[in-house]
C-alpha cells in the first residue's frame, strides 16, 4: 500500500467510527438544567446543539412537566443531569416516556454531574424521607463552586470526546480556554470577597453550603426548618432569636420562594432580604456561568456594604 492510500484508508477508517451525517449534524445535547448547558456549550461549542429542560428562575427540585421536554429528550444523543436527585421528582416519568434507549439511566447518553463533583452534606444516618429531605443523598447545589463547575466541564468534555471522537482535540481545546477563563475569573472573585472572610448570612434554602464554602462565608441558620419543607412559626421565632444573637444582617432568598416570611424576618431583625438567583437563566443577565458568580457576588458585596453603612 502506497503511503497517500494508507491516508486515505485510515481516514475511511475514522469515518466508518461515526454514524453516517454525524459529522455535519451536531450532538443533541439535553440538559437538566441552563447551568449545565451552559458548561456544556462552553465546552461543546458548535458541534453540539444543547437546550436545558429547567429555566433558570424556576425551582429545580420541582420542575412542571410538559409534554415538549418528552420530544427533547426523545431526540437527544446526550443528557446531563445534576444527580443527587435533585430531579428525582420530575425527570423519571420524562426519561421513561421519550423512548429513547440512549439516554436512560445508566446509558452511554446519560451522564451524571455529580459523580465527579464534590458533594456537600452527605447524610451518614439512614436516610428517609420521613421529613420530606429533599437532600438524601448529599447537597445537590454543587455547582455553586466554580472548582465543581470546572469538574463538570471536563466530565462533559471527556464524554463528548468518546462519543464524537474525530471531535476531541476541538472539546480539549474548548475547555482549556474555559479552564483559563474560569481560573481568571476566581482570582477576581477571591478579591472581592477577601473583606468579608467568616460573615454570617441566613438563606431560605440549603443552596449554597459549596458557595459559602469558596467564599468563607458562615450560614447560621436557614428559613426552612429542613430542605424542602416550608417556613414554621416556632422555627422562624427561634431563628429571628438567633440572627439577633449573632447580629446577622444578611438574608439570601432563592427566587422562587415566597417573600413573606423572609421579609418579616428582615424587619424583625433589620436584616436585608436578597433575592440572589443560584441558576444561569436565574436573571436575564445572567447568560452564563461565570456571569452567575459576577452577578451574585456583585449582589452580595452591594448588600454588605450598604448593611454596614447604616
Ligand atoms: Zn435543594
């Protein structure tokens, strides 16, 4: 064989990998949520085609089905989810009634962000849901850390590459550049938050323990009695109590929960009540994941000082 017939026999050879009109169309991306896709289309670039099920404003624990989020999953070559069930109650039925063989639990179409993530809070007792946890197996809003939203860009990455493989080079590059961005980014994070190491806040929901965790903040105490569970007149006395003690002044409202009890919280204790989206989608300006931290920590830095100037 001739070296120009050898180069030609091994590129048929590559294109015999993918299935035929693979290399024109892009990869049918689905994902969980609008903070996954846009990891994914930061990685995935224009050889995917990524849409979320969830928008960003909307409670993920509890996302309403709609028979068009059947018809995106039955077309999707890939579907990445948050995991830790944190779409337990909704995504099931969804994966079930689209048919589609590749993206069912356990599938090569099927990829679980967790798996890589560092997860907070995992119970060590037995877990039920006796008390209505939405949180049994460890917190699910990991990807409040930018270290895990890189974990989960490389996931994805790696796993676009086994499934487009004459793509790989092009997903390595992509996130290299994201990597550097990210990376870029934190070092301006970490600067706006170096004044206010160890400041105790009280949030509604247990979404943020990664978050505070990279920015040292302190949570004393939350508005729900447990994840998932709403507001309880003997709870919320006991934490006004609480934030008096501790003299906090900042209280983080995810936006899809009821202001009324946040809000006679604040007046209370003469907290400020911020409604700080933890989602991609979460605010119109919020387009992607780094401009999420942008955003929220903006929001929080704003909040101190104007509490600290009183
Ligand atoms: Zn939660």
């Amino acid at each position: 064989m001739n070296p120009s017939s050898l180069v030609l026999s091994s590129v048929l050879a590559a294109l015999a990998l993918v299935p035929s009109g693979a290399l024109a169309a892009p990869l049918r991306v689905v994902t969980t949520t609008e903070d996954l896709a846009s990891l994914a289309g930061e990685v995935g670039g224009d050889r995917i085609a990524v849409e979320s099920i969830a928008r960003g404003y909307q409670d993920p624990h509890f996302v309403e089905a709609k028979p068009s989020f059947i018809l995106k999953l039955a077309k999707a070559d890939l579907l990445v989810v948050v995991g830790r069930e944190l779409e337990i109650g909704w995504l099931p039925p969804l994966i079930q009634q689209s048919r589609n063989a590749k993206v069912q639990v356990g599938a090569d179409g099927y990829l679980d962000a967790s798996l890589t993530a560092k997860i907070l809070e995992i119970p060590t007792g037995q877990i039920t849901r006796a008390m209505g946890d939405v949180h049994p197996l460890g917190n699910p809003h990991y990807w409040l850390d930018p270290d895990n939203g890189q974990r989960i860009a490389k996931a994805i990455a790696d796993k676009l590459s086994r499934m487009a493989p004459a793509d790989a080079s092009y997903f390595a590059s992509r996130y290299a550049d994201f990597d550097k961005r990210l990376a870029e980014a934190e070092k301006r994070w970490d600067a706006l938050m170096a004044p206010y190491k160890g400041l105790k806040i009280v949030t509604y929901h247990r979404s943020w323990p990664n978050f505070v965790d990279r920015f040292g903040l302190d949570v004393i105490g939350y508005v729900e009695p447990r994840p998932g569970i709403p507001p309880s007149p003997g709870h919320t006395i006991d934490l006004i109590g609480e934030m008096k003690r501790q003299n906090v002044k900042i209280l983080l409202v995810e936006p899809y929960f009821d202001l009324k009890t946040p809000n006679s919280i604040g007046r209370e204790t003469g907290a400020r009540v911020l409604v700080m989206p933890p989602s991609v989608g979460g605010e119109k300006e919020i387009t992607d994941y780094i401009k999420l931290f942008d955003y929220d920590l903006g929001l929080l830095v704003a909040a101190i000082k104007e509490t600290r100037a009183k």
